[in-house]
C-alpha cells in the first residue's frame, strides 16, 4: 500500500502544476491571463485579448469586413490619369512652316539628343517665347499654351509635342519578379500588372496573394492572384511616381500547426489560401485519442494586433466552420490536450515505466 502512496499523492496534486504541455487559460471575461503587445493609436501598449469563439456570424463578419476593405483600398483619380510632364523629360516640338524653330538636322539627330530638355523646375525654354512652365501639365494643356504664345509672333500656328524621354516619373517594383528595378511611367497608365509584367513578370516563388505596395509612407497589402482568378480590379492599383511595389515571397507564407495532431509542423500556404480545416488535414488530423475537441485554437499576432480563436470541433458539423475560416500566413493553430491524456504524461515521466505496468503490479501484490 505505501508503494503506491506516491501515486495517489501525484493524482491529488492540481492538474496545471504538472500537467506537461500547453493550456488556453481566460479570466472570467474571456480574456487571456497574460498581456500582449498591441498598437493602439499610433503607439504600442499592453493588453489582454479576449479569445472569439468561431462561428457563422464571425465568419460573415470577417468576409464583410475583408471586402470593404479592398473596395476601399486606393480610389482612382481619373483627373490624373494622364500623363503629366515632370522635370528631365524630353520633348519633341514640331512647328509645321517654321522650320527654324524645329531641331536642326531633323531626323538625323540622335534620339537621346533631340528634342528639349525640362529642368528641374519644371520649365522648358523654346525660342520667341522664352521660359515656358511645362511641369504637371499634359501634353494638351501645353500645346495649347505654347500655340498662344507664339501666336504672338506668327499667323496660323500649328503645333505637335511629343514626350522623346520619359524621366520624370518612375516606379520600384522588387521582390519575386524576374527583373526587379525601376521602370519609367509613360503615356499608357501603369498599373500593377503591368508593372509585374514590364518586370519580367512574377518568379515561382513568388506570392500573388501577398503584393505590397508602399505610397507616401503608408503600406498597402494586394491580393493579385484574386485579379487573375476572379477578376477583382480593386487590387489592380493605378500607380504613381516614386511608388515602390514589393511582389511577396511564398516561401514566408506558412502556418504552424501545434499540439495534439497527427504531426506537428509549418504548412505552406498554396496561392494565399488555406482553411482551419484543410490545415488539421495537411497535420495528418486532429489526435481524438489525446486531445481536447472543444479547444482547438488559431492564434494570430496580426503585426502588434493580436487575435485569438477558438473552434470547438466536439460536434462534426463544426468541420464546416473550420473549413470556412481562412487562415493568414504566420498564424499558430494549437490543439489542446485532454486532462486524462496529460496525467497519462506526468505519470510516464515520474514513475520508472509505464502507469499500466505500476498498477499491474501492484495487482499481482495483492494491492
């Protein structure tokens, strides 16, 4: 009897003093016990994050939330669609019937050679007329003025301007792409396909659902694998001058899944999207035999705006749940372990061998 004191003593001992592995304990708000760093207004404080059950409303306000934020991601001004002229760009004048006021030698002049040159401020100097600010105007806008102005001097002008050298405006594209650099805007708007594609287009690698674009100093995230497949033009972004377009790489875009499952391991997210479910399967399932059903957590830190969710997976039917959750890269998904699975545990490591083999013995003891 008292060889087995030991043993009872181990099972009147609380569960979370040696109870191996990890537990999701909340206060009676349904907040977690420790503090996590979050920003809260432009700065990082502390605070305890109350753990969301997941259900069909979750789901449907998650959706709701994540469309609205793409159709408000960057309105498109069709005022400035047009290309504007900026300083370094070249242009081509032609005054038809005063060919003194043309490039001499014509076509015989080298491209990078002809045409006028704007300075820095924005001006062009053209002949009779002087300083001619050109900077920010379309090419219209400065046909128009230029026709004035030397109608001051000639009868019946007639005009045309071309852009020789765009210079002015330019765009970064970086990352996965075959030829990362920087490419010159022109006449046609540049959008980000385009852009991925004057960049030599996208590499294997690369991550379509995970596309940042940085613009006056903000981020701004593109899914532009959902533009190829469903047609989204809100992620096909109109580019402007000095944007930088950062195509991501996939081989970041992993969930870790944890605990009571068939293997414990980073899974790769394919083409941006991955369900709870399908990441439980990629484990090879959740362990019935030892784990918790009930408490199946996604634990998300959100860049400093953590989130936690919990699926409670005892009843079948939630496996619809899980699979219409979608997951982000670098998330955590956590099984939890059953009470009996982890005192199985505790007596494994204290007693020499099996709790099986203990109590078969202490049988044949007469105990």
């Amino acid at each position: 009897m008292y060889r087995l004191l030991p043993i009872l003593l181990t099972l009147a001992l609380p569960g979370c003093f040696l109870a191996p592995g990890m537990d999701m304990n909340t206060d009676s708000n349904g907040l977690t016990e420790i503090e996590l760093p979050a920003r809260k207004d432009g700065r990082l404080v502390k605070e305890k994050v109350r753990v969301m059950p997941i259900t069909a409303d979750l789901i449907i306000e998650k959706e709701v939330a994540r469309q609205q934020a793409v159709g408000q991601l960057l309105p498109v001004d069709n005022t400035k669609t047009s290309y504007r002229i900026g300083p370094q760009d070249r242009l081509q004048i032609t005054v038809w019937e005063h060919p003194e006021l043309n490039d001499p030698g014509g076509e015989k002049i080298l491209p990078e050679m002809a045409g006028k040159v704007v300075d820095d401020n924005g001006d062009l100097y053209y002949p009779y007329v002087g300083n001619l600010h050109v900077g920010g105007k379309t090419i219209p806008e400065v046909r128009e003025e230029l026709t004035r102005e030397l109608s001051r001097f000639f009868k019946k002008v007639k005009l045309d301007i071309r852009v020789l050298s765009f210079q002015a405006h330019r765009v970064a594209v970086v990352g996965e792409v075959k030829q990362p650099g920087v490419l010159a805007m022109n006449e046609t708007p540049l959008t980000v396909a385009e852009a991925i594609s004057r960049a030599g287009g996208a590499t294997k690698d690369s991550d379509m659902n995970n596309v940042a674009l940085a613009r006056d100093g903000k981020l701004y995230k593109l899914d532009v694998q959902a533009l190829y497949e469903k047609g989204l033009t809100t992620q096909n972004v109109l580019l402007k001058d000095g944007d930088v377009l950062n195509v991501g790489d996939q081989k970041d875009s992993k969930v870790y899944v944890m605990g009571e499952v068939g293997r414990q391991q980073a899974v790769q997210i394919n083409k941006g999207r991955m369900s709870l479910a399908q990441a439980l399967a990629e484990a090879y399932g959740v362990d019935f035999n030892t784990s918790r059903p009930g408490d199946i957590y996604v634990v998300r830190a959100g860049d400093m705006k953590p989130e936690i969710f919990q699926l409670n997976a005892e009843s079948p039917d939630a496996m619809i749940l899980a699979e219409q959750f979608p997951l982000q890269a670098h998330d955590t998904l956590f099984v939890g372990t059953a009470g009996v699975t982890q005192w199985s545990r505790v007596l494994n490591q204290i007693l020499p061998g099996s709790f099986t083999a203990i109590m078969s013995q202490a049988a044949l003891m007469g105990m």
